[in-house]
C-alpha cells in the first residue's frame, strides 16, 4: 500500500546529513531526499512536497536560490533553510526571496526542527483542505448556504488576523528598537526585516477588510458583548506593556453590539498598543491606561484614557488619515482601520487630548434583545 502521507524533501550535498535527516525523522514522517538544488527541482512536480528542507550552502544553487524557485512552481510548499553559517545576510536573502517558514542554524536541534516539521506539514494540510473545500463550495453548493459558509469562515479568519496583527506590530515596535543600536550590514538587515513587518500589517490590514465583507454578505449580523472583549484584550495585552504601564478596567455590562469580537478587538488593540507607545516614549515605568465601559442605553460606550504625554492639537485632527503616524518605523495604518471597523458597524470614534491625559471613545449601537 503506497504512503499517502505529505513528504519532506531534504536537500543537501553531503550524503552524510542526508543520512542522518533519514535516521532521525523517516520514522514519523515521509521524507524524501536529494543531493543538489537542481535535484530537486527536477523531481518536484513527481514528488509534490509538503515541506522543503535546504541546506544553504551548497555547489551550484544555494538553499534560497532553490526556495525562490520553489515558491513559484510550489507556492504550497512551506520551505526551511537550514545553514552552519551565522550569515544575516543569507537569512534575510532566504527570507525575501524564498520566503521560509523558519531559519535553523547547523547542528540543529533534533527536537526543534521535528516539531517544526509537524508543524509545517499540519499547515500544509490545512491549506489544501480549505482549497478543496473552496473549490466544491463554487461548484456544489447553493448561493444562500454559500454565503452563510462564507460567514462563518469569516468569522474565524477575522479571530486569527487578531492574533497576526498583535503580533507584527509587537515585531514592528522590537525591530525599531533593535535598529537604533546596530550599525552596517546588520542595520541594512534590520530595515528591510521592519519593511516586511510594515508589509505584513498592510497585508492583515486587507484581510480585514475582506472578512468584513464576507460578513456582510453573510445576511445575519455578526454581534459581541464588549464586557468580554475588553476583559480578552486586557489579558492579551498585558504582558506586551507591563514594563510602562498597568491596564485597568472599570465599568460593567452584559449589553451586546453589532460587531464580531474579533473585529473590536482588533480596534482596542490598535488603540490601547497606541496608547502604551506614547507612554513608552515618554520613558515612563509607572503609566495607566484605564478601560472603561459605559451603558448609555441606546448605545455603549468604551472609553481608552492614558496619562501619556497627550496628542499637540496640530496632529489631532490627522491621526485617522490613512498612513498617517508619528511614530518612527510605524505603519500608519491602526487608527485608520479602527474608525472603518467602528463605522462599518454603525459606531464612530472619539478623540480629545491635552497634555497628560488622552481619551479615545468608541461609540458603538447596542443590540435590542428581543
């Protein structure tokens, strides 16, 4: 019986690494080899790898000469450079070029590279069963249940992007710093990796934006209750700016509004990560940024109020204009997807300053519960 199971092509010329790459990883997974670049280019449409394993150094083609080549015949396959070089410029080389999945330095550790294999095949099994199922949800299924899906799907993309966003702007903010302190090739190396974290959130920016719509095709209303939210955000966050400041939450309400969690968290989470900045500027360890949540009644209210150095009157007015940012390395693009994801959904957004105390309010319609 053939082995269905997703490959990976471990590709190196010494025939002792391939060996040993066998022995240690052939018992859980499928791995095939070979001894050069051009190898295994000319074997990839035959063996249709799920993960590509590339020594950098090699005669001929380099590990991200071969990962560029195969990111344009096998966009699915996730690829992984492994070098025994300590080579920044090579890392980011393979990084632009081909870009990996992950970077490992030789000897590797055993356990580490397993796992991250595990890891890799599992998310290429997940993309090609999404895949499949796009392709039979435009061929079999009804419009209506289609969009119902589509929803749905929405719905659980928008809860990732959440985490992706949190996650390259927290990456944005540690390269500006790391780039203030390095100097020569390295600094090179550094904006361009601040380039591609700018990139990535440009990149969610447009996920959004498309969730959005999917929801909005989907015919029923997506909805929250901030309570829950703010209480999420506020655990998330937390670790991310202990070191300038404390998250406190006040107020109570088991209101809900017409938003998905995923959508207001992401706009809490530009504007709280906004707020903990500017207290992070002003070189404070001892900054507060309460939440608070208000019932109005016909409306909620979540008030975001920091004691930072306050917004000067000249920018307040330009703070949610598209790529507009005064922070060094920023992308300009929070501020500006939180007030179209608080219109999408009926809201609008606050801002007042003055120095040492700002408030941002996002005003969203409560949900009559019948």
């Amino acid at each position: 019986m053939s082995d269905t199971r997703p490959l990976i092509l471990y590709v190196d010329d010494e025939e002792a690494n391939r060996q040993t790459f066998r022995f240690l990883y052939e018992e859980q997974l499928r791995v095939a080899v070979a001894s050069s670049g051009e190898e295994a280019l000319a074997r990839l449409d035959e063996l249709d790898p799920a993960v590509l394993v590339a020594d950098q150094r090699m005669p001929g083609m380099s590990g991200s000469e071969l990962c560029a080549q195969v990111r344009m015949r096998k966009p699915d396959t996730l690829r992984i450079i492994l070098t025994a070089y300590a080579d920044v410029n090579a890392a980011v080389d393979a990084i632009n070029r081909g870009a990996v999945h992950a970077y490992f330095h030789k000897p590797y550790n055993e356990e580490e590279l397993r796992n991250r294999l595990s890891d890799a095949v599992a998310l290429f099994v997940a993309r090609r069963e999404v895949a499949a199922l796009e392709e039979r949800l435009i061929r079999d299924v009804p419009e209506r249940v289609a969009r119902a899906m589509a929803a749905e799907i929405a719905h659980e993309l928008g809860n990732v992007l959440t985490g992706l966003g949190l996650s390259a702007q927290v990456l944005g903010d540690e390269l500006t710093k790391i780039r203030a302190s390095v100097s020569g090739p390295v600094s090179g190396a550094v904006e361009r990796c601040i380039e591609r974290s700018d990139h990535v959130i440009a990149c969610v920016e447009q996920l959004v934006g498309f969730t959005q719509r999917l929801r909005s095709d989907g015919g029923g209303m997506e909805r929250c209750e901030p309570q829950k939210v703010l209480r999420s955000t506020a655990r998330l966050l937390e670790p991310r700016v202990r070191q300038a400041c404390a998250i406190v939450l006040r107020g109570e309400s088991e209101a809900t509004v017409p938003m998905a969690a995923s959508a207001l968290g992401q706009v809490l989470i530009n504007v709280v990560l906004n707020a903990a900045q500017a207290i992070e500027r002003s070189e404070r360890e001892d900054g507060l940024i309460e939440l608070v949540l208000e019932d109005a009644g016909h409306e909620i209210a979540i008030h975001v109020i920091d004691d930072g150095p306050g917004i000067p009157a000249a920018l307040l007015a330009r703070i949610f204009e598209p790529r507009f940012t005064t922070r060094d390395g920023g992308s300009g693009l929070g501020l500006d997807l939180t007030r179209r994801l608080v219109e999408d959904a009926g809201g609008r957004v606050e801002v007042s300053s003055v120095p040492g105390r700002t408030e941002m309010i996002v005003r969203l319609p409560r949900v009559n519960e019948t």
